[in-house]
C-alpha cells in the first residue's frame, strides 16, 4: 500500500455499558489504541466510515444479542480499504480493494481508524459507490430484503412495517414498491406521512391518531396483510398483533422503544393461531454463506448506483465531534444517520 500503517490510531472506546442511550454515549471515550493485527481469513480495514445504528445504541447499553468484552471499539459495520492481508485465498484476493464490512462477535468494532475484520464479512465495492454510502450497506439494505424474502416465503399478500419512516423503512417502501408488494407503513408524526407519501408511499397510518387501531385492522383485512415486520417493541406490538387478521405472524427485529413486547392478547394467540418471531439479521445471512452474501451485497451496490435506494445522512462526524453528533441521532433519527469519519 501507498500509505504505512502506523503503529497506534485513533479509536471510540466503551468502557461499560450504559443505563440508556444517552448515558452510554456520555460513557464513550477516544483514545489511543495498537492498531490491529489480523490472523488467518482476516483483513485490516482503514476506515473511512462507519454509521451508528439502533443496533449499535443497544451495544451501547449492553442489551444486543452479542455482547462484548470491555472495554471495547463500537461499531458493527462500515466501509474502508484493505491495508493488510492476515493470509488466505479471501483475504489476499480483497487486499488493496475497498470494501463495506461488518464486524461481529466478541472483538473490536468499525468506530475507529483501522479495524479487523473476517474476509467472509468483507464485500468488495463497485466504483461508483461511494465510502458515505458504502458504509451503511449490510445491516439496512439486507434486513429490507431479508423480511421481504420472508414474507414471500410465508405466503403473505401485504405487510405492516412498524417504522416507516426510519432508513430502513424507506428502503423497504422503495423495495416493496420495485417488486409491487403491498405495505402498510407505520409512523408517528403527520409530517412523515406526508414525507412517505412524497416518496410514493400508498398506505401510510400515524399511530398517534385517536382511531389507529380501527385504521390498521381495516387496512390489514382489505389488503390481507398477515405479517407485520416490527422494529418498536413495547406496546406497539401488542396493538399491531391484535389488529391483525387469524393466521397472522410478527416478526419483530428491532426494540427503538426500549421496551419489552407488551399488550398481546392471549386470545388471539390461542384461538386467531398468530404467532410472534424474531428476525436476526446475522442469523438469515448464515443461511446464504460467503457467496450469496456476495451477491446480495451486490445487487444492493446496484440498486443505490441506480439511485433505487439510499441511506440519507443528516451528519458527518470526526471523532472528536463524537458524542454531540451521537445525541443528535438519539434524538432525531428520521433526519438520517450519523457517520463517523474516522480519518479527519
């Protein structure tokens, strides 16, 4: 490479986990760390960005599914390039190219200036992507398709998604629309039900309307929408559960109000024969291997290209500016993600 690795970088620590999300933030510090070796199938990634997700909020305060040793590096995905090669047909094969990556398990994460991750988790980027928008390629993009997939799968006619309005949410409008899929979008304001609509958006209901359960239920019955894709948690799945017609499934992926699944009537459980699941990106992706991965991954690249979809950014932040663009996004989120640009 053009360009030597250094011996220490720059890099966001979590020293322990937080009561919520923005005491956890409070907790983030930047510091000075070795850079990274990688061993066999790895690779040592110099990041150009890496977005904060919901995802990683709930790292943050220690309530993910995959937990870390602390202190630690947040940050489970980005985009950079390959400065180092740990050995391997993979890793040698990707040195030197640009990739999007996603950092799992037990080690550090993409919110510093270098990262190590596995080659399998590494998806070469075309040219014409840019790091801002490669950065946020895995975890939205392939979620939007994943519960696409699993609603096809299931024989489902239409859907309910519980955060319309979220990037995720916009993705699967533009997905959903490409494929002619009916949905029902979710969200909280009036002001984004105009902006969903704006976006070409059909069927958008705001749960803060008085008769929101009596809109959903009719809705749901006249488009025989029998799965909901769930990313609030807290009463809202109750309340989306009840409205929903017999035989309907749930599947809830995220938890942005911090609170546990609530307000399910077991009546419709037992006699309506509904059921709750959960739905883990990493999980649907081990299903798919190295090469399916690839190829998801690609057809994604060509759809943001085309301009079909995109992660909207309302911030860029070095690291200094870390924790004021953090709260930010905690409170603010439909403006668009936050990106850490770590070589600023």
């Amino acid at each position: 490479m053009a360009t030597a690795i250094p011996n220490t970088m720059r890099a966001v620590v979590l020293p322990e986990y937080g009561q919520n999300a923005i005491d956890a933030i409070g907790k983030l510090q930047v510091v000075e760390r070795p850079v990274p070796q990688p061993d066999r199938g790895q690779v040592l990634i110099r990041i150009e960005a890496a977005p904060c997700n919901p995802s990683d909020l709930l790292l943050l305060q220690g309530k993910y599914g995959t937990l870390k040793t602390l202190p630690t590096v947040p940050g489970w995905e980005g985009a950079g390039t390959v400065f180092a090669s740990g050995g391997g047909w993979l890793a040698n094969w990707i040195n030197g190219k640009r990739v999007a990556c996603a950092v799992q398990g037990d080690r550090d994460g993409t919110w510093a200036q270098y990262t190590v991750a596995n080659a399998a988790e590494c998806v070469p980027l075309k040219s014409k992507i840019t790091n801002e928008q490669a950065a946020s390629l895995i975890i939205n993009p392939l979620t939007a398709i994943g519960l696409l997939e699993t609603a096809r799968k299931g024989g489902h006619r239409a859907a309910v998604h519980t955060a319309g309005a979220s990037q995720l949410g916009r993705m699967l409008l533009a997905m959903s629309a490409e494929e002619d899929y009916p949905m029902i979008h979710v969200v909280r304001r009036a002001a984004q039900v105009d902006l969903l609509k704006s976006k070409g958006a059909t069927h958008v209901l705001n749960s803060s309307s008085e008769d929101f359960a009596k809109q959903l239920r009719a809705l749901c019955k006249q488009l025989k929408a029998t799965i909901a894709f769930e990313a609030i948690a807290g009463p809202m799945t109750g309340l989306v559960h009840n409205a929903m017609p017999r035989g309907s499934s749930i599947y809830v992926y995220g938890a942005l109000s911090e609170a546990a699944c609530g307000n399910i009537d077991p009546v419709e459980l037992i006699f309506h024969e509904k059921t709750i699941n959960g739905f883990f990106l990493s999980a649907w992706l081990r299903g798919r291997g190295v090469i399916g991965m690839i190829r998801l991954a690609r057809r994604v690249q060509q759809m943001v290209i085309d301009g079909r979809i995109e992660t909207e950014v309302q911030r860029r932040l070095n690291l200094d500016e870390m924790q004021a663009g953090l709260t930010q996004y905690v409170e603010n989120m439909t403006q668009g993600k936050v990106l850490l640009t770590p070589q600023e």
